[in-house]
C-alpha cells in the first residue's frame, strides 16, 4: 500500500460534485476524511485548491502544512491516482515532483496540458534531478515553473503566488475587454482556442432570447460541470455571467455605433425585458444606458 492522508472535503451534495464516489473507492493511497467542523470554511466556492502529488511522504506532509493556510489542499502519492481525480477536482494549481511511482511528473504534466478540459491549470514541477535536459523536457510539455531540490519553501511559495496572480490578472483584463480577444501570454494555445470557440458561439447567438447555457455547454461538447469550473478559472465568471457579459459588451459596440433606443439595443443583444437590460447594463458598466447615449452621441 502507500501513505495514507487525511484530506477534507465539504461534505453533503457539494462533495459529490467535487470527488464523485472518492468516499467509497478511498485506498491506501487516499484516504478521504469528510470533517464537519470545516464545512463553513469549504462554503467558499471561491476558495483556491492546490494539488500535491508527492510521494516522500515527509515533503507532501510539510508542503501540506504551509500551503493549506490559503488553498484547499489534496495530497497524492501516487502520478496515475492524481491524473484520475484531476478533472473532478480540478485544482487552481498544482504542485508534482517528477520522480512518482504510476505516472511521472513530465508525463503527468504532458497528459493535463493536452487535454482541453484540464489545460488552464498551472504546473509547478520539483526535481531532484539538477541539468537543463530536465528542466526543457518539462518546460516543452507546458509546465508553468520548475524548481530543482532541494529548495526554499519561500522560493516555491512565491512561484505559485506568481502563478495565481498571473491568472488573475488576466481574468482581470479579459473581463474589461470590450471586444473580448483572448489572445495572451497568460493562457496556453489550447485554453486561447477554448475562449476563441465559446467567445465565437455566444456572439453567434446572442440576439436570441432563448440563447442560455444550456445551449452554449452542448455546443461546446463537454460536460456542464467541466466547462463552468474551466470557464470561472480562465475568465473569472460563471456562465450566466459569461452570456450576459458578452450581451452588454456587444449592446456598448452598437450603442457607439448607432443612435438607437436602449429598448431597441437590449433586442438586438436578446434582452426582452429593457428594464432587466438597464439594470444589467447599469451593473457592467458602472452608468446607465440612458447616460451611456448621451456621452456617445451628445
């Protein structure tokens, strides 16, 4: 068998959307533990998860101990067992040494970075293994940073900081874009052609009312709760707010354009309802759309 440790997850329904059966199929290689008295605290559903998939069983303890003051944290021993729960977890970041018994690190790092649903997410690869041969190979296969052993905890502690405020720099600027353009250095090829698909139907079918998400998760071809996680993690929005976002970004382009009615505009953007659409509008921009015509065309 391997290490055993205790991890705690919300419990009841909110559980299940994050380990679905991890209670039932626990091994000797996770143990789930769900604790009642941290329930309020996993509430958040803002709350950052880090992974760790370490197999010394010393270092996963310790990284455990320093990063679960900020992050929700699961702990792996095992490359294999971690690639399993990735997608179910789906972790804000991860933390993987590159010598792990079921999968190593760089095939770990290769397998995640390929694969649409879990691509966003940073790696942080840890090595004892000194030489560039290593640091390319995990670089090329989309690692984020690498950090050699032995190492300064502030020195990792300050990697993934960096990560996670890149990231949220980006969801920063991509949310005041007016003409959404995913194009960055932040996200990879694969998460600019995922935005570039989902920024592309939603402008296709936003005049119509009935456009929701419902519609826009079957055209995108993968699974509601994966495409709201991926979406929330690159844009920082659900995707209610995703749809209504594009809806007021695209009201604002024809609102500079023509000299129409606010009634008229939110139509044209699959508002029914040109109170809602103020109120919206009002709540994105920061001016009513009223105020809005006027600055535009006096």
């Amino acid at each position: 068998g391997g290490c055993c440790f205790k991890i705690s997850l919300p419990i009841g329904e909110e559980a299940s959307a994050v380990l679905p059966n991890e209670a039932e199929t626990a091994d000797d290689d996770l143990f789930v533990e769900l604790t009642s008295d941290e329930v309020e605290a996993d509430k958040n559903i803002n709350a950052r998860i880090l992974m760790i998939i370490e197999d010394d069983a010393d270092l996963a303890s310790y990284l455990k101990s320093v990063f679960e003051k900020r992050f929700k944290t699961f702990v792996f021993n095992n490359g294999r067992k971690a690639f399993e729960e990735v997608q179910s977890i789906m972790p804000d970041v991860i933390i993987c040494d590159i010598m792990l018994p079921g999968m190593n690190g760089i095939e770990f790092t290769k397998s995640i970075k390929f694969r649409k649903e879990t691509s966003h997410i940073p790696v942080v690869l840890l090595t004892a293994r000194s030489g560039e041969d290593n640091m390319v190979e995990g670089l090329n296969v989309g690692a984020d940073s690498y950090i050699t052993k032995p190492f300064s905890i502030n020195i990792l502690e300050a990697q993934v900081g960096s990560l996670m405020k890149s990231r949220e720099a980006f969801r920063a600027r991509f949310s005041k874009q007016m003409v959404l353009e995913p194009t960055e250095e932040a996200i990879t090829p694969m998460d600019e052609k995922f935005l570039t698909k989902l920024i592309e139907i939603t402008d296709r079918k936003l005049s119509d009312p009935a456009f929701d998400v419902s519609y826009l998760v079957e055209e995108m071809h993968m699974s509601h709760s994966i495409i709201l996680k991926k979406v929330k993690a690159l844009t920082g929005l659900s995707l209610v707010e995703f749809i209504r976002s594009m809806r007021i970004k695209k009201a604002v382009q024809i609102f500079k354009q023509d000299k129409l009615s606010v009634s008229e505009v939110g139509f044209m953007v699959g508002f029914s309802d040109p109170k809602y659409f103020s109120k919206c509008f009002t709540k994105e921009m920061g001016v009513k759309p009223t105020e809005y015509i006027k600055e535009q065309h006096g």
